[in-house]
DNA sequence: TATAATAATGACTAACCAGTCAATTGTCAA
DNA sequence: TTGACAATTGACTGGTTAGTCATTATTATA
C-alpha cells in the first residue's frame, strides 16, 4: 500500500472521530509512524487530503450506484438502491460520518463545489430510477419522491452512524420497508411542492461541468497506469473517440463495458457514459 | 437589552456563517463592539456561549412544539404541526444551520448531551402527536412513522437553510404536502423496521433527566425575576407543591396555565406539565 | 466633590497549528 | 566502498487561539 494510502486510511478514521478542523497534521503522522516533513510529501496541503478522500470514496460510490440504476431488473431495482446504498454506509462507516459532518460544515470553496457536484449526480441518478420505474405517471411528483428519497436514505443512515451503541440492524428488512414507503407514497401523492422551478434554482449552485479536457486528462492518466492490455486499448481507442467522434454507438457501448469489469476504471467509465450520451 | 443577549445575538450570526469552531472570540466581541475580556463577563467560555444558544432556542422550540401538539384540535393537528416547526426555521434561520452545523459536529460532552436530551423530547412530542392522531392501528408502525417525520423536517428545512438561492418557499403548501405524505404513510405502511427495542437502545445514550432539583432551582431564580403578582403567585405555589404534593390536579393545572402566556415561563410550564404527570 | 464599588479594557500568556526547509538518513549503481 | 540521488526528518516560522488579569474608566453613593 502506498504511503499516500495510508494516509488516507489513517486520517479518515480520526476526521471521522474528531472532524475535519478538530485533527492536526501531526495528529495524522503519528497515528501513521511517519514525520510530519513526509504528509507533505503525499499531499499539497490539509485540504488536498480531504479532497482525494471526498473524491475516492464519492467516485466509487456514484458509479456503483449509476451501474446498478442502470442494469437492474425492474423489479429488484428500487430494493437494491436502497440496499446498496445502506450497505456502503455501513462498510464505509467512517466516510459516512465524514460526509456527513463535513457537508453543512466547510467553508473550503474547492471542496463545497464538489460536495456540491457529487450530490447533483446523485439527485440525476434517483430521477432516472423514479422514471424507469414510475414512468410517465408520476410527473408531477417526481421531485417531491426524490426528496423522501433522499430523506430516508439520510435518516437511516444516520440511525446506525450515529449510535453510540453498535446497532447491528438486518439491512434486508430497513431495504424492504423503505421501497414499502417509496411505493406507497409514489402512488398516492397528489400534492406537488417540489417545482421543476426549484430544483433549477438549486442547482444554479452547481457551475462545475465535467469538461471534455478533464475527461481526457484523466484518460491519459489510466492509460499510463493500467496494465491489463484489453482495458488499456479500451481506454486508447475510447481518447480517440472522444476526440474525433469515430466510432460507432454500439463500439463505444462495448468499449465502456470492458471498462466496467476494472476496479480502477469505475469513474471514468461512469464519465465515458456521460460524455457519449449513453446510458 | 442585557450584554448577554446583545453577544448572543450577534455571535449566532457569525456561528451560522462561519461555523462554531471557525468564530473567534474576537470576532465576536469586535462585532458587538465591546472588548475581549467583557466577553467573559458574560461568559465563562466560548463553551458555555454556544450551550447557551442552543438551551434558549431549545427550550422556546420545545415548549411550543408541545403546547401546540396538546392543545390543537384534531383536524389542524398534523398541518399545525409541520408549519410551526417549518415557520419557526425560517425565522430563527440563524439558529436552524446553527444547530444543523453542529448537531453531528461537536466534541463538547455537555452540549452533546443536551442535543440528545432534546432530540429524545422532540421524539416524545412526535409519538404523541402520532398516538393522538391515529390511535391503536398504527401501533405496529409508530416508531417508523415517526422517523419519517423527522426525515421530513430534515430534509426540507435544509432545503431552505442552505440555499444560497432565497427560495421564498410557501409554507403552506409545502405543510399540507407533508400532511399528505404522512398521512398516505400511517395508512398503507405495513412493515415494521423501527422496533420498540432499537429506540430503546437509542435513548441509552440519553442519560440525562431533568431532576426535581433542578426544577426547583429554576423556580427560585423565576421567582425572583419574575414581576407579574399572578405568575409570581403561581411559581411559589407550584414550587411547594412540588416539594409537598399539597394541591390538587384541577389547580396545578391551572397554575400552569397562569405560566403558559408568560414568555419567560414557557420552558419551566414545559418542565412542571412533565413532572406533574399531566398534558 | 470625594470615595467606593462596579464595569470594561486590551496587552499578555501559553498553547496550538499549517506549512517549510536545511540537515540527515537510506538506497542503489558503479 | 564510494558517491550521487532520493526519501525522510523535525526544529522552526509566522500565525492564530482561548482565556487571564492588572489597569483604567464609569457609575453610584455619601
């Protein structure tokens, strides 16, 4: 494991103890056995290293859930949202509580301005379930169901972060019920308080855009890291596509498929799918 | 208006802006326009400045939550419920990402303490409000029914606190959205996920009572503040009372009343309606 | 007006922190 | 073994912080 892993490792479990601001550099360094001279080494700065732990956990998170939205059949699909999600919440306990501290908290610009990113992904990925699984009839209370969503997710989740006493709840029966209440209120909601309107406004907040160059620059990066031939030449003839639009709809499909298997290649082929207009 | 409340005031301002941890005291006494050591005149730390905050908001938001739910008729009931909380959000705005920002955040035992004091009362006030409104059928499902309200409370009141958009929400509509929800969620749900022992375990965590000593304490120093003739009265007979078990139902429940309009008193009216078995 | 009591000040202390960099240690090829 | 290069160290810098306390200003009283 490289130093700049654990780092990482280390640190999320004291930022999910004390906080982010409550946990000095040298904190970290001694709990690793490493100088403080060396932190610095892996990391720019304080705020670099919450960064790359936002991104690791957040970039991982969002592809499997996007992946699962959409590969599952319709009848599991909810069940395993809500399953996958607590699941995660539970394997990645400390992140979660990162997260979750750290989300009203930050004043760091960079950092917001991802927080802010990761959560309008995540907010496409639950209107794209309620659509697959609602259709058309559930229009006008779309967004509406996906604030409960969210409401519930964040709720449960915090019942077993939170607890001081371990709680080792059956996440089979907290996924059932909560598709329980999904249902029922997708069914029976009449009311609309959630406007197309609002949603817009709210994400006025979120400027970032994925561009092209970004997609590329990191595509370089794989290609330079990755050592599996099938997945490198994936990745070559994917940059070029990108760049002159050369392929045809179902190459492409395949090539980002070959990407899914490689557990480094999550995020990028989670861009990919974006970028090539594909779902 | 006494120092005290001049500090309080403006250093909530800056606790919502920036953060507890992130205010200097400084800060705040430049922003009051007073000196770093008058500061701890008022004060016998930063500590205490923030439990401060959060007892005089606490105690109003509870105390009014719990009147309103014991006394409102059936049918405005749930909606009188939801527009309360969501109204008195909106207003103490400050206070709302104060408490938001800090509830998950703090390492200060003695705040955590009091959060999760009245956390554990919002949930009495919430299950009674359950009870009251649909009865026995729904004794299966109460506890699920009650996290989905806080679900509800949560996730919307952040959507109005940390907008940077002003969304200038309308309160009513979205207090009978959430009516619907709720009700159309008491109704159909039919799965239990929140037993009787996981909020149990809970509320482990929550060891603190407010003990009649305390109650006791808190009439004196009313008794002394207080210039009324009739809502002293009540206090000194309510303070014997207490000690002695000397008066009626019929009359402690009036004396309580006496307190109910004074708006100094509601926190102690709160206490004494607890402590004398009655609602 | 004089005196006592109270309120307010802000320089100071001791502790802490992020980030730097000259000096030291480790590595590996010649 | 040597020497060149890279990795690692931790004392140090410049800055911030909560909280204190001797001094000063203000007010109340006689």
């Amino acid at each position: 494991m490289s130093k700049k892993q654990i780092i990482m490792e280390k640190a999320l479990e004291l930022f999910a103890k004390q906080g982010f601001e409550s946990t000095s550099i040298q904190q970290i360094t001694d709990y690793c056995g490493i100088s403080k001279g060396a932190f610095y080494l892996s990391f720019k700065s304080k705020d670099q290293l919450i960064i790359a732990l936002i991104d690791h956990f957040m970039e991982e998170f969002i592809s499997d859930i996007d992946h699962l939205v959409k590969t599952s059949n319709d009848d599991a699909l909810l069940y395993t949202f809500y399953h996958t999600i607590l699941q995660s919440f539970r394997k990645h306990s400390d992140f979660g509580k990162l997260l979750i501290k750290e989300q009203t908290h930050t004043l760091n610009d960079e950092l917001l301005e991802k927080l802010h990113y990761y959560n309008n992904e995540m907010d496409k990925i639950i209107l794209y379930l309620i659509e697959r699984q609602y259709g058309e009839e559930i229009k006008h209370t779309k967004y509406d169901l996906m604030y409960c969503i969210k409401s519930f997710t964040g709720m449960y989740s915090e019942l077993f972060l939170f607890n001081s006493v371990p709680l080792d709840l059956d996440l089979n029966l907290l996924s059932q019920s909560l598709v329980e209440k999904t249902s029922i209120l997708a069914t029976h909601t009449t009311i609309t308080f959630i406007s197309e309107e609002i949603v817009q406004l709210s994400k006025l907040q979120t400027k970032k855009e994925i561009k092209k160059e970004e997609i590329i620059h990191l595509l370089e990066q794989k290609i330079e890291d990755i050592k599996d031939a099938i997945t490198k030449e994936s990745l070559i003839l994917l940059k070029q596509h990108i760049l002159e639009r050369n392929l045809s709809p179902a190459i492409v499909t395949g090539l980002i498929k070959n990407l899914q298997n490689h557990p480094d290649c999550k995020w990028i082929s989670y861009l990919l799918r974006g970028a090539c207009h594909l779902s």
